[in-house]
C-alpha cells in the first residue's frame, strides 16, 4: 500500500477514535477510508474492527474513571454483544446491506427529530424513568439488537447505544457515552473474533491503525467529559446528519 494511503488512514483513524468516544459513529470516517484503498468490503469492516477495538477500550478507561458506569447494564449487555457482534459478522457475507440501509436510514431520521424537538434530551439524568423491566429491555436491546447490528454492519453502533440508554433508562448523555463504551467492546470483540478465524483482518495495518485510534480517543473522552451533555448532544447531532447523507449516497447516489 501507498504511503500517501496508509498516512491518510492514519489520519482517519485518529478522527475516528475521537468521534466514537464523543458520541460513537467513528466508523463514519474509519471505514469508508479503508474501502477507499480498494479492501474488499468484509476485510475493511475486519481490519477496521480491529482498530476499533484498541479506541474503545482506551476510551472506556478514560470514562470509567471520571464518571460512574452503569453496570447492572453495561456488564451484562457486553457479555450477550460478544455472542451477538460475532453472529452478525458470520451472517455479514450472507445478508445483503441493501436491505438493511433503508431502516437504519429511518431510525436515524427519527432519532435527529426526537433529539431536534427536544433540547432537554440527555441533558440531565432521569432516574425516575429507570425500572428493573427498563433494564431488562436495555440489555436485550444492546447486547443483542445492537450488537447484532455492529457486527453485520457497524457505523453508529455507539450513537444507537447512546440514544437507546438515554431513551430507555433516562441517563444523560455523558453517562450513556460511558455505558456504551463497554457494550461496544463487547460487539467489537465479537466481530473481531470471528473476521480473524475467517482470515479477513489485515492486521498490521490494523494495528496501526489503533495506535492513531487510542490517541483520538483519548483526546475524545476527555472533551466529553470536560463539556458535558450538550456539547455531546451537538456532536451527536452532526454525527446522525452524517450518517444519514452516507448511507443516503450509498442506496442511492
């Protein structure tokens, strides 16, 4: 590979980690990179899985340091994304994404609205919303849907954790960021472990990748944690515009 590409991927994955430890969708940026040099689709989402899973751990620390995790949540739903990520990414050469584009594309449309019309959104802990069913549906809906979803597909794993945190456990922005760190690793994990069996990763590369990935993280954490929920909000926000034109170009253009 080209020096000039394995620079910019490098660039890339910085931006990524960054973004993913703000509010998650640093695939965005990370995987289209890779698909760019000419990898097929199923080693790009192997190699950037791979990287990915270094800045989200890096940023999980970084959290799980300065803010309190939920882990009556993020504990079990890891453990059932390990399983989950890892049956997405065995069906990901099987399912076609055309079919997937549209629905996420909806989802997405409805998550920038409801966010939009509802500035308070995240803004601040809503514990009275918490119940042990909630809980119960919080898990499912992470370790399994979710987590399904990244291995398959991937961009915006984090965002959909965030918001499913925020929407049906009350937590706030900066909290559901923390708690999704451990989710995503799980679903990371997972993937990862079965695109390696299959022989998909490009490992050197990847690992490089993560080194770039980590310090972006890094860097992440901490701003969220500075900023708090409404600089987390707005990046959330560009995050889910962002995703939308993509995956727009991609069914579409």
């Amino acid at each position: 590979m080209p020096l000039e590409q394995v620079l910019v991927l490098l660039v890339a994955a910085a931006g990524a980690g960054w973004v993913d430890a703000v509010v998650g969708g640093g695939g965005l940026l990370q995987l289209p990179a890779i698909m760019i040099t000419g990898m097929p689709p199923v080693e790009a989402m192997a190699t950037n899985k791979l990287s990915s899973v270094f800045g989200t751990t890096s940023a999980a620390v970084a959290y799980a340091r300065s803010t309190k995790l939920d882990r009556q949540v993020a504990i079990p739903g890891a453990g059932m994304a390990v399983l989950s990520a890892g049956l997405g990414a065995w069906a990901a050469a099987a399912i076609s994404a055309e079919v997937l584009r549209p629905a996420v594309m909806v989802v997405l449309l409805a998550v920038a609205a409801f966010v939009t019309l509802r500035p308070s959104f995240g803004a601040v802990p809503q514990p009275h919303l918490r119940t042990n069913a909630r809980v119960a549906v919080a898990v499912v809906a992470a370790g399994v849907g979710i987590a399904f979803y990244d291995g398959i597909m991937g961009p915006g794993t984090g965002t959909f954790l965030i918001i499913a945190f925020t929407t049906i456990l009350g937590l706030d922005f900066v909290s559901a960021s923390a708690s999704a760190k451990i989710i995503n690793i799980g679903t990371n994990v997972g993937a990862l472990v079965v695109f390696g069996l299959q022989g998909h990763v490009q490992w050197a590369l990847g690992l490089g990748m993560a080194v770039c990935n980590v310090a972006g993280a890094q860097v992440g954490a901490r701003m969220a944690l500075k900023r708090g929920a409404a600089f987390v909000r707005i990046v959330l926000l560009c995050v889910v515009a962002a995703m939308v034109v993509r995956l727009g170009w991609q069914q579409f253009g």
